[in-house]
C-alpha cells in the first residue's frame, strides 16, 4: 500500500479513537471515575494530535504527487 493510502487508514483509526477515548471519559465521568475519565480524556486528546499530525502528511503527499504529475507532463 502506498504512503499515502497507509495515511489515509491510520488518519481514520486515530480520528476514531479520539471518538472512543472521548466517550469513556464521558461515561465514567457520569459514573463518578474522575479519576479514570481524566486518563480517558488525556487519551482521547493524544489520539486527536496524532490525527492532526497525519493530517498534515496526508496533505504533504499530496502535494508531492500533484508536483511530480506537473514535472512529468
């Protein structure tokens, strides 16, 4: 697969488990785990800095791409 395909599969899973994480945190917060929801929370916000990393080479690939589409016309 390529990079940028690679990306693409690991921008989804991150994106998804800053969802998650967020909802656990939510839930056991409801439940009275301050505690846990916090190590939820934290968890929630690493996952969605990733995401924004993986964002970023996303659009950097592309860009690559487009730029070796014009040199080769």
């Amino acid at each position: 697969m390529a990079t940028s395909e690679n990306a693409k599969e690991a921008f989804a899973g991150e994106s998804q488990a800053n969802r998650k994480y967020l909802a656990f945190s939510e839930k056991a917060a409801e439940e009275g785990f301050k505690g846990v929801a916090t190590l939820f929370k934290a968890a929630s916000e690493a996952e969605a800095i990733h995401a924004k990393k993986l964002l970023k080479v996303l659009q950097r690939t592309r860009n690559v791409r487009f730029s070796s589409s014009l040199c080769s016309s």
